[in-house]
C-alpha cells in the first residue's frame, strides 16, 4: 500500500518546519538512503533521506511552505505495481501556505498524523514489522531481530540509526531509549504579551515589525524554560592572566610555522574540559526526574550569529591538544555562522561557556542552557592594580567570571570547587599540557 512520507522531527527541538526545496518530483524512483528534500528547522538546513524506497506518487506539501508540523505527511511513496490511483482520497494534501503568515484557519479534515505518531507495533505471532528496506538488509547481516526494536522513524517505523545502535540478537538498551524522554519536553513559544495591545501602544509611532523565525521562538522558549524552572546560583571569581598571556605568546612563536594561532578562549574550553574531569560530580545534566553524569568532558561554546546563537559542542575536551581544539572551534563557529551545523553537533554536552570579553564586557550572568548543569559566563581581560603575596601593588591583568550553576545538579560547594579548578588551570596554563 502507498506508504507516507512524514514531515520529520530533526532536533529535538523540532516541532515544525519549513520544506525549502523538494529534490525529487512526482514520478522519480528513490531508493532508501537518497536526499529527497532540504528542510530548515530551527536551527538548519537539513538534508532529508528517505528511509523507503519506491516511487515518488503525490508531493503533498509544496516547497516553501512554513511551518509545517511534525509528523504531518509531505508526500507519498509507490510500491512497485501501484499507481496514483492507489492513494485514493484518505490521503489529502496539506495547504500550500501551511504556516505562512495569513491568519490562522482551521486545520483541514484529518489527513495529517497526529503529533505523536503511535509506534508501529512489533511482531508478534507472525505480525508485520514496519521497517525500511535498508534497515532489514543490515539486520539480516548483523543477525539482529527486527522484532525487538523500537522504531525512531515515522510511526515508529525501524530505520537504519536503530539497527546500527543495536546489539545483535539484541533490542536498543532500555537506558538509552529512556534517557531522552526523561528531560522536560521544549516549551511552547510564550503567549503571555498580547501582541495587538503592545502594538496599540505604538501605534502613533514608527516601527518596523519583526517576524519570529524558528531560532528566535526556539531560543525565547527554552531560555524562558530555563529562567523559570531552573533554580540558577552564581558564583564569581576574578581570574589573573598574565602567566597564560605569557605562555600562549610563547606557543603561538613556536606554532606559527604551522599555521596555528591560539586564543584565549582556546585556553578556556581546555581549562573547563579539565576541570569536568578533576570535579567529576559536577559533569553532569538535569534529566527531569533523575541527574545524568557524564564521563567525557563534552564542552559547549556559544557562538552568535545573525538573529540567534548556536552551542556547538566540543566532545571529549578534555583529552584534545590545544591546537586541535582551537582548529575544530574554528570549524565549528564557521559553519554556524552558515547553519551548517548537524543536530549531533550542537547537541549534548554537559558545560557551556559564554565569552563576551572580546566585545568589551567586564562581566555578566549567563543563562542555562538545559539540561546542561553550568554555563561559564566570560569577561574580558584587564589590566588593574592587584596587591600581590608580597603586599605590593602591582598591574595584573585580570579576567572577570560568573559561574552559572542549576542549584538541582550542583551545591554551592560543588559549584566553587569546579570553579576553582577552572582558575587553577588557567592560571597555570603550563600544568594543562601535563
């Protein structure tokens, strides 16, 4: 039976997007595994694959739409030996301006699925078990039994990602299949400011009206999640730079060679990813009912952009030289600034840091990116008189630093001893090569 191509969810984030641009057209062949679709979410453009193989039979959300649901079909695939006909009225497309910014109308009778798809149901006495073609051809190579699995494609259909996660003889472990659901599901964009009154307000002055795009509901929604749910603490430390300002000039002689030029925010990150491993129960994220502790050092840097920001996630900090850190940074920023950035790239970690020094800023309170436990909030580096050991004043330059910390994974003297290790580190930068 023709089998429906559902707008899929590509962040976790995702609850709608917009189909840019369809790569196939009605009557193309595609095979399991072909780019059929570019998809923007919330934070990207995605190529989308298909996880069936058959014939393109009915494109049912035109490219350009906004804002289409989750889970809502966009098109229809053909088995060998059915044609048009087979798709019959139960499958109806959606409306071509689905999301744009007219007013919003009734959704049209029912065709599109509901926003959490049932799952397919497993085999059982000789039941079908719903699965791409790709997938049962490495299931069968693997020896893995395809009734055993949860399915993490459209209504729960069993696609490549779950086969390859799986043992063989073996389903996906419970823990990892439960872990997400733990965490809060992404709040809905606030409704509490009624737009028409605050523009009655202006109304006898000039503006200019501002669209919100996905980021920017995206970003409004989890920070107002964030500021609400999560009992943040801060904890601030001045940081004295002069040995790691001394020590970066020397490795950065020794590397021009090499094409490499390290930052400050280089030292950072490794500083952080350390400190993670030397005050291992503050690695560590909210999980709504439990707390995850994590053993790589995955470290996240903000990075902003035009109209939003991204966390790319640096993974394993901890045991990557400076210079391969300061390349992947380099990398990753790049291609954020592109969004170009894959789901698995700015996903995760357990730290964030936020570094406003290069614009000026002495110092500032950083906002909780859930799940993780702490941001680190960076000022800039300045020179001041500071009385050393000896009782003299001396000029030092100094680095200003908030500790933002989620109060249900972190106490206060957890929060200060990971703070203390991250100063430790950066001001004595040579010990980080150790």
């Amino acid at each position: 039976m023709p089998t429906e191509i559902l707008m899929p969810a590509l962040s976790p984030t995702m609850e709608e997007g917009t189909l840019a641009k369809w790569l196939v057209k009605e009557g193309d062949e595609v095979a399991s595994g072909d780019i059929i679709a570019e998809i923007e979410t919330d934070k990207a453009t995605m190529e989308f694959e298909a996880v069936d193989e058959g014939i393109v039979g009915k494109i049912l959300v035109a490219e350009g739409s906004e804002g289409v649901k989750v889970n809502t079909p966009i098109a229809v695939l053909l088995e060998d030996g059915e044609s048009a006909d087979d798709i019959g009225a139960t499958v109806a497309p959606a409306p071509a301006d689905a999301g744009t910014t007219a007013p919003a109308a009734a959704p049209a009778p029912a065709p599109a699925a509901p926003a959490a798809a049932p799952a397919a149901p497993k085999a059982a006495s000789g039941d079908r078990v719903f699965a791409s073609p790709l997938a049962r051809r490495i299931a069968a190579e693997k020896g893995i039994d395809l009734a055993a699995l949860e399915g993490s494609g459209p209504r729960g259909r069993i696609i490549k990602a779950d086969v390859e996660a799986a043992q063989p003889g073996q389903a996906k472990p419970a823990a990892a299949a439960e872990a997400p659901k733990a965490g809060a599901s992404p709040a809905p964009t606030p409704q509490t400011v009624d737009a028409g009154a605050v523009a009655k307000i202006y109304a006898d002055r000039d503006f200019q009206e501002v669209k919100l795009d996905g980021m920017r509901k995206t970003i409004a929604a989890r920070l107002t999640e964030a500021k609400q749910q999560i009992p943040h603490f801060y904890l601030r430390r001045d940081i004295r730079l002069d040995a790691l300002m001394a020590f970066r000039a020397d490795l950065n002689a020794q590397l021009e060679k090499r094409g490499v030029k390290l930052s400050v925010n280089d030292f950072i990150i490794k500083a952080c990813a350390l400190a993670l491993q030397q005050v291992p129960d503050a690695n560590a994220v909210w999980a709504g009912d439990r707390i995850l502790k994590l053993k790589p050092s995955d470290v996240a840097v903000a990075v902003a952009i035009e109209g939003g920001l991204f966390t790319p996630v640096l993974r394993d900090s901890d045991q990557k030289s400076l210079s391969a850190l300061s390349a992947e940074m380099k990398d990753l920023a790049t291609r954020a600034r592109d969004r170009k950035l894959a789901p698995h790239e700015y996903q995760g970690g357990s730290f964030a840091i936020s570094n406003l020094g290069m614009f000026g800023i002495d110092n500032f309170d950083a906002v909780i990116n859930p799940p993780h436990g702490a941001i680190l909030a960076v000022g800039a580096g300045v020179k001041k008189p500071v009385v050393g050991k000896d009782g003299e004043v001396t000029v030092a330059t100094v680095m200003s630093v908030t500790l933002s910390v989620d109060h249900r994974v972190i106490d206060g003297a957890l929060g200060a001893e990971l703070l203390q290790a991250i100063v430790d580190n950066l001001e004595n930068p040579m010990a980080m090569l150790a």
